[in-house]
C-alpha cells in the first residue's frame, strides 16, 4: 500500500482515497468494436456495477462502459456510510412533497441498506460491513430547533430515532438526533467482488470507453469518444452526470458540490458510531480498520464545486478539527469528493424524460449515494424488467415541486450566468514568471486568460481555462491540483485531461 507523498502543507501532496489505495482493482480493456447487447450501462460506480450486478443475474446480455476506471468517480472518493439519515432532510420532505414521499424515502434507502447487508452475507463480501448508529449532533441553539424539527419528522414518519444530549467525545453539543442500526463499509471491497460476479455472469466490462453521444430509437446506439457503437434494448445513465441530456434539462436542474476527507490515526480512541453535524461547516466522522489498525475518516467542508476559498484550507480546517477533538498522530490520507444535488434534493431516476422510454437516468445523490446508487440500482433493474416498483414517482427526473424546486431553479442558473459573464470579465492580475514550484494559478499569458501551473521540477504546463462543455472559466483547484468549473461541475487534471463531466473534451493546452 503507497501512502500520498507528504507535501510542503504537511498533508499527503497527490490525493488519492484510502478505498481505493488499498484494493487492488480487477482492469478493463476499452471498447474495440461494435456491440449489440440486451442492456448498455454508463458509468463504472455503485450504481452501474450493482444494476449490472441484478441484470446479469437476471439472464440479460449487459455490456458496462466507464469512461475512466471502475469506481474512480464519486463511489471511490466517499466516507461510505450505508444510512438512510441524510443530515436534515425529512422535515423539508415532508414540507415540500407530504409524508407519503417522505416516508417513501426513508423506505428506499433503508431497502437499499437491507439489501447491500443481505449481499454481503450472500457472498461472504469481506469488506468490513458493521452496523453503527447515524447521529447528526448540534452545536449550536439555532441548529437545536431543527434538529427537535427534524425528531418531529421522524415521529410522523415512524422512524426510529432518539433525541439525546451527548455523545461520546469531546465536542460540546446541545442535542444529537439517533437512527439506529444504520452500517459502514469499505465500498471498494464490496464492489470489487460484484464486478467479479458480474464477468463471471458473462456482463461486459470496458474502461477508458467514454460515452460521449445517443442514437435515439426503438434500439438506441450509445456512441464512444473512439467511435465505437453499443446497440441496446436500454440505456442506463449511471455516470456521475447524465451522459446524454435529451434536451439539455440537466444542466439546469443539478449543481456540483465538492467536500472533502482525511482519513487520521488519533491518540484518542474512536467510540464507533457515525456522525455528522448539522452546523456549517459540516463534520462527518466514522472510522474504519487499516492493517487491523482503527483509523478515524474526518469529512466536511462542502462547498460549489470551482467557488469559495482555497481548497487548500479546507483540509486544514479537518486536520485543526481531528486535533482538537482527537489529538492527531499522522495523517496518512486525505481525498475529495464531488456530488450532484437536484432543485428538491432527491434524486432523478428513471425515465430520461417521457419521450425517451427506453433511456433511463441515476443522478443527483446530494452526497448519500451508497444507499441512494443502491436504491437507483433496485429501481432501475425493475423498470428494465417492467416489474412494479412503489419508488418510480418518487424518483422520476420529470417530477417539479413548485416550492422549492422553482426557488432553486432560478438560484442556480442566475449562479451559473454570473460565473460565466464574470469568468469572461476577469483581467487576471499574476503573470507566469510569479509562480513557484507546485503552485498553480490563472495567469495573463499573451494578453489573454490562461491557466499555469509549474510542477516540483519547475516544468510549466499551460491551458486555456474555458471549459469545454459550456464555455464557463475554470478556476484552480489548490487542494487537488486541477481546473474546476464554477458552472456545472467538470473537472480536468493540471494538463488538461478531463477528470469528471459533463464536460467531454480536454482543456487545450497552450504550450
């Protein structure tokens, strides 16, 4: 196991997730031809691997494309908690979609719990599966009334739940909101032995097979950046943002988060359980063993993806934070994650849009996609199999709540249209020459808005900080070292290369 170089900050320098580092990953050649297959899926994380999972089992041809690696995406980068506690979310359920859907809700993620649980014991998955309570605690009067709010919630929902006024470590709180019996686990693990399952069920796994356009019709064709064509009787949008967006609904119906992780040895021990607060900013913490060691997974700090302060400084407020709860002995990863969150914060599944019966979506996980990816899973295998599923209006992408689904609306795109005339406004005010050695900067390089970054052998690598999805200006990302779009959330490596969608070219580069 390779920990992350330690850089001039103290912290690891190139993140790289603790899941991820610590299995070794089965590899996929890409797409080399045309394929006809009963079912095409998009993307290689929880939620395609677990449909692939079901419908191979189901008898069905089924050929999966990632556009990067299996589980590179958000499934790889999160804190993997199996909860159907989603911070404060069922009072505002309630609120804006009545107790039916608020309560379906806590039913289709506790489903998806019950069945990661019964899939672990099927197949004897090691990948430390415990059940833990979910808490979310607060530290301040004002998050005190909605926590008691949210405790409403649960009793109108008959969820069991508890309202205590203390947990087991040192931060001063004045309520913690219970659900018990949730579960953690090492998703990696997990997924790694459904992928094998999947091959040996026949399934067909590609990796570096970017989906990029759609032949619509009664068998639409999934065409790839190289040209190949997969010819189904369904496409299944599993990536992180939908692949094909029919009529550009989308884009103005999701928003990018970013948050972020260190994963700590402390000199305190961790008392189990799994927490999160409802304060900004967040705290999330479980733990987790490495090399039969307890180590502790601080979480938080959300913010838009491509906006805000220095990322840099948000995996120092995790480690001020570890240090100040714990006492910190090392730091021996830290990571980020992104997630998509639509206007109501539920997720879309299903139907693309009425008129694309036989193209379906997964998206919008708002963070909580380890039972939300599973649930999608569930639910897309029966709308495949044309089987009832009491969750299709919950989740239909169609689906418009007029408050707060509007309120957001607006929110989101007028935040869009101001990043994307002020990114074009913007006189960048530094010049290539000030850079130092690992630093990375929007610069003016030929009189025009560029992006630079000088890597630790002093060699510069130079791009145009337009995104190519859109055409908003990417801002750089000290934290992770990439260009992020304020926009819609793609993400590209120092040199260019594309990291997360929509976006489907690279940065160009300039030099």
């Amino acid at each position: 196991m390779t920990h992350n170089h330690i850089g001039s900050e103290g912290l690891p320098r190139f993140p790289e997730p603790y899941w991820r580092d610590s299995v070794t990953l089965p590899t996929f050649q890409s797409l080399q031809e045309d394929l006809e297959v009963d079912i095409v899926i998009i993307g290689g994380g929880i939620t395609g691997i677990t449909t692939a999972y079901l419908l191979v089992k189901e008898g069905l041809k089924v050929a999966l494309l990632e556009a990067d690696t299996l589980l590179n995406g958000t499934t790889g980068h999160t804190t993997a908690k199996i909860t159907a506690q989603h911070g404060l979310i069922y009072d505002e359920l309630i609120s804006h979609m009545g107790r039916t859907k608020a309560r379906q809700y806590y039913e289709a993620n506790s489903e998806a719990l019950q069945f990661i649980k019964q899939t672990v014991e099927e197949h004897q998955i090691n990948c430390d599966f415990s059940q833990q309570d979910a808490y979310i605690y607060a530290t301040t009067k004002e998050c005190v009334h909605k926590l008691e709010q949210e405790f409403t919630a649960y009793q109108q929902l008959h969820i069991p739940g508890e309202l205590i006024s203390h947990i087991p470590f040192d931060i001063k709180i004045h309520k913690a909101l219970s659900m018990k019996n949730q579960a953690q686990f090492h998703p990696v693990s997990y997924l790694t032995k459904l992928v094998q399952l999947i091959v040996e069920s026949g399934g067909l796994i590609f990796e570096n097979s970017m989906a990029i356009d759609l032949e619509e019709g009664t068998q639409p064709t999934v065409l790839t950046r190289e040209g190949r064509r997969v010819t189904a009787n369904y496409v299944l949008s599993c990536s992180h943002f939908p692949f094909y967006d029919g009529l550009g609904f989308y884009f103005t119906r999701l928003y990018a988060q970013r948050s972020y992780v260190i994963a700590v040895k402390t000199e305190k021990e961790f008392p189990g359980g799994m927490y999160i607060s409802a304060d900004q900013p967040t705290r999330s913490l479980r733990s987790t063993t490495m090399n039969g060691e307890n180590i502790v997974l601080i979480g938080g700090e959300s913010h838009k993806t491509g906006q805000g302060k220095d990322t840099l400084e948000h995996y120092k407020a995790l480690e001020a934070f570890g240090h100040e709860v714990f006492g910190m002995n090392e730091i021996l990863y830290r990571w980020s994650a992104q997630d998509l969150v639509t206007l109501d914060k539920v997720p879309y599944i299903g139907e693309i849009t009425a008129n694309h019966r036989n193209v379906l979506v997964a998206t919008g996980y708002r963070k909580w996609g380890m039972t939300n990816g599973t649930a999608a899973a569930l639910l897309l295998r029966d709308i495949v199999l044309k089987r009832e599923n009491s969750y299709i209006d919950l989740y239909r992408p169609s689906r418009f709540f007029i408050n707060p689904s509007l309120k957001e609306f607006f929110e989101q795109n007028l935040d869009v249209a101001k990043h994307l005339i002020s990114g074009k406004l913007e006189v960048p005010d530094r010049k290539i020459e000030d850079l130092t050695n690992g630093e990375g900067s929007v610069v003016l390089y030929n009189g025009e808005r560029a992006g630079a970054y000088k890597d630790d052998n002093g060699q510069l690598h130079i791009v145009d900080t337009t995104c190519t999805h859109l055409g908003c200006e990417t801002e750089w990302n000290h934290g992770d070292r990439t260009w992020d779009c304020p926009c819609h959330g793609s993400r590209f490596s120092y040199t260019g290369e594309i990291i997360e969608g929509p976006a489907e070219l690279p940065l160009k580069r300039l030099q």
